[in-house]
C-alpha cells in the first residue's frame, strides 16, 4: 500500500493530465481547444512580426538561402 502511495504522489500530474486527455478525447472538445490555441498563435505571430518586421525578414531570407 505505501508502494502505491509513492506512486500516486510522485505521478499525479500525469494521472491527472492523462484522465484530463480522455475527457477531451471522448467529447470532442480538444477540436475547440485546438482552433483557439491556433487562433492565440496566429496572433502572436502577427504581433512578433509587426514589431520585429525587419529582423523576421533577415531570418526568413537566411533560411531560404540555406535551402
């Protein structure tokens, strides 16, 4: 029985994130979690580069280059 208490304190956030994980899974609701974390970085991509315009242009051009 301590055996299995060690377990559980040492792995309950991955319990809990894996029982998390079927919920999603079984209601189809990481659909919507998946469009709205693209959405979240669709706009911080367009914010980075609005005011890093210049050197996300320099990077683009490098890697084209290495290609």
């Amino acid at each position: 029985m301590e055996d299995f208490k060690n377990f559980l304190t040492k792995y309950w956030g991955a319990i809990v994130g894996g029982l998390i994980a079927i919920l999603l899974a079984c209601t189809g609701f990481y659909k919507l979690i998946l469009v709205v974390v693209l959405i979240v970085l669709g706009i911080w991509a367009g914010n980075y580069y609005q005011h890093n315009k210049d050197e996300v242009k320099e990077r683009i051009k490098k890697f084209i280059d290495k290609m």
